[in-house]
C-alpha cells in the first residue's frame, strides 16, 4: 500500500507553504539535514494518484485525454467544477485535497461539512463582520455534495466501477490483493465494520 509516516506526519508536509495556516509546515522540513557527501531526496510526480487510479480502472477516454495532453492539469479542471476559470492557487489546494478524499472513497457528509468550513475560512478573510451562513457563505447540504461526487465521477465513470467491483469482490472474499501482489485480509465485516473496512479496501 502507501508509505506512512506518523508524530510527525512529515511525507504529507507541504515543501512550501501554499497558504499561511501551513506556514509552520516548511520548518518541520529543515529540521532534517542530510550527512556529510549524501543527499536527502523528495521526489514527487504530479497528480500521480489520479494518474495510477485511471491505469487501474482502465479508464480508456481519461488515459487517452492525459497521453495527448501529459501535462494537463487535473486538479484545474476540477477547480473549474466549483470555482469557475478564475480560481486562486489557493482553492486549488483545496479541491486538490477533495479530488484525493473522493479517490479514496469519502462521502457527501463530510464533503459538506469541509465545502462549507473553506467557503466560511475564504469569507471572514474578505470580512471582519459576523458571517452569516447562506448569505455570506454557502452552506452545502449532503445532496449539494452529492452532486458534486456525481458530477466528478462523470468524467471518469469506469474509475467508480472499478471502485464498486473491488469493495464487491473484498466482502465477498474477505481479502484483496493490490497490483504488487501484497495480500490484505478483513476477519470480520459486520453491519458495524463493514463501513470502514469498505474504506480500507478502496485505499489498498
């Protein structure tokens, strides 16, 4: 599966800060120093995830869209969904971090609540009255949510197939086996595990 790193969570630490609430980010980075004659080395290949999730799905149209265009900008097209043409690098960030959760199998109520939480963030930096909700801010419901995780798997149908069919064939079997050939097994899936271990089996 994907490499970890916890206390501190250093592999998902920004290598410069995009917006100032992560300023402190980029000195948790400088604490590592390489020793003398060697190198430290962070490579990173754009949009890979996105990348890996349409090879896998065989998602042909998508696969054919990113070898005429290599250097397209996924996570553009998708700002565009919410933001229009003329987005900040900022909301970029942030449907950025959406794109990954939806790969990853998040649902509409969190997407609400976290859709709602950036257009209020974005609104008290343009305000320094009491905001109110619906007015100065959208408040996104569950189905405005919903509609957006539609309008998102639209443009890559087979990717929430290929989803589907892994969780399918994960609680039929109890195990699954990734593209290196590593095993993950689920003992037990009840109607209280099944939830989260539908989660676990989209991340392998």
């Amino acid at each position: 599966g994907r490499m970890r790193a916890e206390n501190p969570p250093v592999l998902t630490m920004p290598r410069k800060a995009e917006i100032e609430e992560h300023a402190w980010k980029r000195y948790m980075k400088e604490i590592f120093v390489a020793d003398p004659g060697t190198l430290l080395l962070q490579l990173d290949r754009k949009q890979s995830e996105v990348r890996c999730v349409v090879f896998l799905a065989k998602d042909e149209a998508f696969i054919k869209q990113l070898k005429e265009n290599p250097r397209s900008d996924i996570h553009g097209e998708f700002t565009k969904m919410l933001y229009g043409t003329d987005y900040t690098k900022e909301q970029r960030v942030w449907v950025k971090m959406i794109v990954f959760g939806l790969i990853y199998n998040r649902e509409a109520p969190s997407l609400a609540r976290q859709l709602t939480a950036i257009g209020r963030s974005e609104a008290k930096k343009k305000s320094a009255n009491s905001l109110i909700p619906g007015k100065d801010y959208k408040v996104w419901s569950i189905r405005d949510a919903q509609n957006f995780i539609n309008a998102f798997f639209e443009k890559m149908p087979p990717v929430l197939t290929w989803k589907k069919a892994n969780v399918a064939l994960g609680l039929k079997q109890g195990y699954l086996i990734n593209y290196f050939g590593l095993w993950r097994r689920w003992g037990i899936i009840n109607r209280m595990t099944q939830h989260h271990s539908e989660n676990e089996m989209v991340n392998y």
